[in-house]
C-alpha cells in the first residue's frame, strides 16, 4: 500500500539535509510519489491559479548576466550556490573553509549543537545553511576563483537592475524557520570577527533593524539574548 502525502507530508528531519521529498506534478500538487534527494528550488505555486500574461520587462538569467529580454528566473543560481555550499559545509578539514579563525570557531560550535541530541535548543538546518551561504558568498566566494566570482558578479549586477544605490543580499526561509535566530547568528559572526580584527573591513559592528510594527519589534527584544548566547562560547 503506498503511503499517501497527506497521511505523511515530513519527510525529513529539521535538523539534517533534506534526504527525501514529495514529488509534484504540473500544478505543484503532490503525486504521493517520493524522491530520495533534497527537492532543487524552483518557482512553485502549490494553488494554480488564472494563467496570466507575462511581459517582457528588464531582467537577469544566471547564464547571460546581461539579457534583458527573459523572465528573471533566480533559481538556477539558487541551485548552483546551494551545491557550492554543500561542497564546501563537507570539507573534513576546518584549515580548507577558507574563513576567520574566529569564523571557524563559530562553525564548529553550531554545527555541534545541531548534531547534540542532548541540546533542548538547537539551530535548525535551514537556519545554519541561511548563515553558512552569508559566510561563503563574504568569505570564501573572494578566494574560490572563476566560480566564486561568478557569484559575486551575479549578486551585483542583479543589485544594479534593482537598486543601484543600496547593495543587497536576501535570505528566504519559510514561516515559522526561525528568522530572529538566524538574525542573532548572524550578528555573532560579524561582531565577533569584527572585534578581533578591529582595522577589517570585511565585517561590521553596527546593526540597522527595521520592524513593521511595535509588536514585532518587542519580538525582535530576543535577538539580544541569542546574541549575548553566542558571545559567551569563548570565540
């Protein structure tokens, strides 16, 4: 008897990489099929809705960086980026990361309160993949040669058609992901880099938040605990 998605939709544990996902059809509907591999990112819709006409307008694909006459389609450069990423998070040896010493510290301590079961709290996968990306596309993607640089010139020319004046790299996690922590998290890498290297200028001190309203900026009030968690590991 085949196991139905609505019976089982998890698959996967959230504090691993997803081994397994629910195949989709056409519309994004599950086929109750499983794939054994990590789903690729891709722009899906899970309620079809009317076919609409779509408009040429100014736009990047990943393998022309200066087309303007195709759809803006990130995913390729999602995908690729990801499988870099998964190349680099199993380097065996902390020496070939390529980051700070104090980057590797951070590293090697989430990455081992993830896999302590004993841990009650710990980072989700997604949350520690949002800030391994952050850290390689700052400090490896520099030193990784033509394909690092691919990257990096993906990212500024696709700021330059959107917003020449404000350079900007986003993270997308699902609802209920745990963004206040990768927040925090990521704070710790900049702030902690930044106080052992005061005269870098690779990493910062200095935090803007913005909050759309009162009862998410009293939320945001836990980012000062987690911050104050992840300084107190000795980095």
């Amino acid at each position: 008897m085949s196991q139905s998605f609505f019976d089982a939709p998890i698959l996967n544990s959230p504090y691993r990489v997803p081994e397994r996902n629910w195949e989709l059809d056409k519309d994004g509907r599950p086929t109750d099929r499983i794939i054994e591999r990590r789903r690729k990112s891709d722009l899906i819709s899970a309620m079809p809705g009317a076919k609409a006409k779509v408009s040429k307008q100014a736009s990047l694909a990943f393998d022309d960086l200066s087309t303007e006459d195709v759809d803006y389609n990130p995913t390729p450069f999602i995908n690729e980026l990801r499988d870099a990423v998964d190349t680099w998070r199993n380097l065996p040896n902390p020496a070939q990361w390529r980051v700070s010493p104090v980057t590797q510290r951070l590293l090697q301590h989430w990455r081992a309160i993830q896999a302590d079961e004993s841990v009650p709290i710990r980072p989700f996968f997604c949350q520690l993949e949002a800030v391994e990306v952050a850290i390689w596309l700052a400090e490896v993607a520099p030193k990784d040669g033509k394909r690092g640089k691919r990257f990096l010139d993906w990212l500024k020319v696709s700021n330059a058609a959107a917003n020449p004046d404000l350079f900007r790299i986003a993270l997308k996690l699902a609802t209920g992901a745990g963004k206040t922590t990768v927040m925090a998290m990521l704070m710790a890498w900049q702030v902690l880099n930044a106080a052992r290297s005061p005269s870098s200028k690779s990493f910062g001190k200095g935090f803007l938040i913005v909050a759309p309203g009162i009862t998410i900026r009293d939320r945001l009030r836990v980012l000062n605990r987690l911050l104050k968690n992840s300084a107190s590991t000795g980095v």
